[in-house]
C-alpha cells in the first residue's frame, strides 16, 4: 500500500499525462546545460570567465525579473501560458543547436540563447509552480510536488551521462536539437489536458501596484517570510554544492572529470531517493524541513572532512536525501500556505529567493575555497547552516512556547501543514480575529488550526437539566 500511495497522484489523469510529458523532457533539459557548458568552452578556449557569464546571463533574469512574473502568471490561463513558454523554449534550443551544427555558432550567441531562455524561465517556472494544484486536489499537492522533483532528479542522473555520449559522438549541436524536440512530449501534454476537469483559479484583473500586493501580502505573512529566510541561507551554500564538489575532487583528491561524474551522480542518487520518500508522505510537516535543512548542513560539514575519495562520495548519498526532503518539503509548505490568487507572486519570490541566491553565493564559495581550501568552504557552509536553522527553530519555539520535543518528535495528526480554504482569497488573509495569519500556532503547522465552530447556544431545558446535575 505504501508503494502506491507514492504514486497516488498519478491516478489523476491530467496529473499523469503531465508528469508522463516532464519526465521525457527532464533529461533533454539536463542534456542541454551540459552541451551548453561545452561548446562555451569550445568557444572561448576554455575561458572561466566565459562559462560564469553564461550562467549568470541565464538566471540573473529570475533575480531582477521574477516578482514581475510572477504577476503576470496570476493575470493568465496557466495551461496555455505554458504551452507558450515551453514552445519559446523549444525553439531557442533548436535555433542554437543548428548554428552550432553548422560551426556558425559564436561565444555571443550562447550569451544571447541563455539570456532568451532566462526570460523565459520567469514566467515559465513560477507558472509549472502554480498550475499543479490546479490538477490535483489539495490533499494530492505534496505527493505531486514530490513527484515532480523525482522525475527532475531522474533527469538529472540521466541527461548528462546520456549528453556525454551524444556530444563524444555527434557534437555539442544536435544535442541542442534533441532537447529542443523534447519540448514536444510537454507541449502534447498540455493540450491533452481536460480543462473541465482542472481546479483553474480566477485570473488576477490586470491592474497597478499588483507586484506591491503580493510583496505585502509576504510581508504580512511571518511564516512565509522565516521560510523564505531559510531558503536564502540554506542555498547560498548549497546550492553551490556541485561547485564544491568538483573543487574537493579536483584540487584535494586531484582526480579527474570521471571521479566528480561519480561523486555528481551520488549526489543525484541521494536527491532521488529523497524526493522519492518525500512522496510517500501523505503531509508536509514543517519539522521536516527543519530536520532536513539541519541534517543537510551537518552532512556538508562530514563531507568536509573525509579523508579519502571513496568516504567523499559515500556521505554524498544522504547528503543528497536530506537536502531533497528539506527542498520537498519546504516548496509543499510554501504553497499549500498562500492564498490561490496570490500563488503565483508568492511563488515567484520563493523562486527568486531559491535560485537567485545561487550566483550571489557562487563567488563566496569560490573565494573561500582559494583562500582556505575548498574541504573549508564546504565546513563553513555547513556550519552556517546548522547555525541559522538552529537559530530559526529556536525563533520558532518561542513564539509558539513548545519544547524541542514538542517540534521536532510530536507525531500528532495537527502537525501537518492544511492549506487555506478554496473561498481564502485577498492579499492578507486573517483569521477570525482579523489579525494576519503567523507562526503563532500550538503545533508546528504553518496555517493555524481552522478556528472550531462556535458552542451552540444553550436553552432552556440545557440549564434545567445542568440545574439537576448539580443537585444531584
């Protein structure tokens, strides 16, 4: 039953369809950064410099456009917005892989493709964000979530072995095409999709200030904005894990691209197994994402210091799980918190928080792994993990007055996270006393217990016989 129950999500048929087409797509996506990464090397003779502006060209968009996509996800039908950004994105990988077929292909126009598809992303992402609760019910949202990272991790562990291969033997261009051509499994999917069967919510009026109201909304919000911390803390260093990782191979263990292949896939291998038992949850539960976050800093400081490649790569397995379940968690918690209409907003500056820390904290780790070794950067970066959950939970503690016990062994039915009622909409949704939703709950859910219904009014014949109880 629990092997199903993994899987229960996929018995929604737009959810399965939609899942089916992402888990074909997933690895030609990885296959692409890998090509992309090697024909600007081949480009520019192997410049640094040049590889770092292709990545910083692609996500910068997020960091200063992404509140702005966010708006425009909640102004707009999801399905067919999709439908666009993913044939956009289609395109620009076919357009590339052709010049670089053709040998036309200069260091410009990756710098150009990346940019293009950066854009893109800040609508693409927060609208695959916001349009899988609108296939599944509430109560089918993390296990889809769940899922949805699997399929990407699977990807992961896939697409570069598989555009090694590609790239050895026909070039880095028809790469680009294969990937392009994959765009079509998700394209298909979404038109197979049965609109009368989605949840859709009411598009957002086109209006001003709308980017103010969502960041008011956040503000309003003190569980959503701890989350958000934590999210920028922990990614500043672990998102840059796989940076970390090729510098302890190289420069410590001083193996070869074959050895960070291995210790990469671990990683994946980890994040996999993570998001595949993140799936088997019925409920995100808000200590999982501090137990998980906590355990991925620890697991980055004992990588740090392993004497040996092989003890290196073993420890990168759970560190993989336990970064997995903090990242599923954490993005279930997050959505199933925010009010409908602000969906995509809100997971707009989740995003931007979680990918646009990435090039920020990308120079510290380098810096700190040239000054003091990179088995340092990776100590500190765990350490400072460690430190700013432990921070956070004790932050957590107080305002809800519970012991350590109390937070992370409880295992009562209120622990988990309930999302807000369909009806909930506005910018600052309040409870019953009119004051914005907070952390200030009895139990480690991050939407309070929906207030019990009022005692019904006593009559008469209540009091006589409460009278006759007492006599008696």
């Amino acid at each position: 039953m629990r092997r199903i129950a993994m899987f229960r999500s996929l018995g929604v048929r737009n959810y399965r369809i939609y899942a089916l087409g992402q888990l074909v797509s997933n690895p030609g996506t990885w296959m692409q950064r890998i090509a992309q990464d090697w024909l600007v090397l081949q480009l520019s003779g192997g410049s640094g410099i040049a590889l770092g502006m292709t990545t910083a060209l692609q996500f910068l968009p997020m960091l200063f456009f992404g509140l702005w996509g966010g708006a425009m996800v909640d102004r707009f039908d999801k399905r067919r917005l999709l439908i666009l950004t993913q044939s956009a994105m289609g395109v620009l990988a076919v357009g590339l892989g052709v010049l670089a077929t053709l040998g036309a292909a200069q260091v410009w126009h990756v710098y150009l493709f990346a940019f293009g598809l950066g854009m893109i992303t800040v609508l693409d992402n927060p609208g695959r964000q916001a349009f899988v609760p609108e296939m599944v019910d509430r109560e089918l949202l993390p296990n889809a979530i769940a899922l949805n990272s699997a399929s990407f991790q699977l990807g992961r562990v896939t697409g570069p072995a598989i555009a090694g291969l590609l790239i050895a033997a026909i070039g880095s261009g028809p790469v680009f095409m294969i990937n392009g051509a994959s765009f079509a499994f998700t394209i298909v999917a979404l038109t197979m999709i049965r609109t009368a069967e989605l949840n859709p919510t009411e598009p957002v009026p086109r209006g001003k200030g709308q980017i103010r109201e969502g960041l008011r909304y956040i503000g309003s919000r003190h569980d959503l904005v701890l989350l958000l911390i934590l999210a920028a803390s922990v990614q500043f260093f672990g998102a840059n894990s796989q940076n970390q990782i090729a510098l302890v191979v190289n420069n410590v263990f001083e193996n070869g691209a074959e050895a960070f292949g291995v210790a990469a896939a671990a990683l994946a291998v980890g994040a996999l197994a993570g998001a595949l038992l993140a799936a088997r949850r019925e409920h995100p539960r808000l200590r999982l994402v501090l137990i998980g976050a906590m355990g991925f800093g620890a697991a980055q400081v004992l990588a740090g210091l392993m004497p040996g490649y092989v003890s290196f790569v073993v420890v990168l397995v759970p560190m993989g799980v336990l970064f997995m379940t903090y990242v599923t968690t954490l993005n279930a918690t997050f959505q199933l918190s925010v009010d409908p209409r602000m969906r995509g907003r809100a997971m707009s500056m989740f995003l931007l928080v979680f990918m646009g820390v990435a090039p920020i904290g990308a120079p510290v780790v380098g810096l700190l792994a040239d000054a003091f070794g990179p088995r340092v950067s990776l100590v500190v970066g765990g350490v400072v993990t460690v430190l700013v959950v432990g921070v956070l939970s004790a932050l957590l503690m107080r305002v809800k007055k519970v012991g350590v016990r109390d937070l992370l062994l409880r295992k009562s039915a209120d622990e988990s996270v309930e999302p807000p009622e369909k009806g909930e909409t506005g910018p600052e949704p309040t409870g019953t006393d009119g004051t914005a939703r907070t952390l200030e709950a009895p139990t480690d859910e991050v939407i309070p217990e929906t207030p019990r219904p009022p005692e019904k009014p006593s009559t008469v014949e209540d009091r006589d016989e409460d009278e006759r109880t007492v006599r008696r």
